[in-house]
C-alpha cells in the first residue's frame, strides 16, 4: 500500500504534506506533488497537512480520481531526483486555484 495525492494539489503546492513526511517519500514536479509508493511507510502524518484533502490511501481513493495511484507512480519515477522534504512558498494564485476545476491534463510534467 501507499499513499497517493490526488487532483485538489494540481497548481496548489502548499507542501505542508512533504514537511511533515518521515522518510522523504514526496517528489516534486511543476505543478504538482506525488509521492513515491516504494518509499512510503502508510503512516498517515501527510493527510492532515493538506488544505485541500489531496491526499489518500491507495485503497480510499475516491472513485474518479483512481487514475492517479498509477500516475503517482509513473511521476515520482520521472521526478525521482526532485525529493522533496521541506516546506516552500505555495505556487502564485494557489488560492483561486483550489477552488478551480481541474485535471491531470493541467500536470506540468517536464521541470
Ligand atoms: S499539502 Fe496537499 S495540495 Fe499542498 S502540496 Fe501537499 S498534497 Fe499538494
Ligand atoms: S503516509 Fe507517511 S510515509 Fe507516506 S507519504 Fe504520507 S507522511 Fe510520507
């Protein structure tokens, strides 16, 4: 099992979640955070952290945003060298863009 972030982080990246993430698990693209599934110990410090409930066990992904465990995976491969394990300053416009629809197409993927 792991833990796996989800549509609401796409262009918020407060990263409280990464702050607080005892075995560094969390990679950082662009836009958008996910964490690594080898590297995670399901010990649930992130899921508070994040304002916009970004984050869930891979067995409690809600539905539509299933799709994400791969692309969790997949990313934290790609970004595999952007670990990231401290809090920074949120992304300008984070705030308008919690609130926003969104997909994965909105994923920057190339640093
Ligand atoms: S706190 Fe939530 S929205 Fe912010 S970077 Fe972490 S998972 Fe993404
Ligand atoms: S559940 Fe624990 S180990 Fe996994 S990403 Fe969150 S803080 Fe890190």
């Amino acid at each position: 099992m792991a833990y796996v972030v989800t549509e609401p982080c796409i262009n918020c990246k407060y990263t409280n979640c990464a702050a607080v993430c005892p075995v560094d698990a969390f990679r950082e693209g662009p836009n958008f955070l996910t964490i690594h599934p080898d590297d995670c110990i399901d010990c649930d410090a992130c899921v508070p952290e994040c304002p916009v409930e970004a984050i869930y066990p891979d067995d409690e992904v809600p539905e539509k945003w299933e799709h994400y465990i791969e692309l969790n995976e997949r990313l934290a491969e790609q970004w595999d060298e952007y670990v990231i394990n401290e809090t920074k300053d949120e992304l300008p416009n984070a705030d308008e863009w919690a609130e926003k629809e969104k997909s994965e197409s909105d994923i920057q993927e190339e640093w």
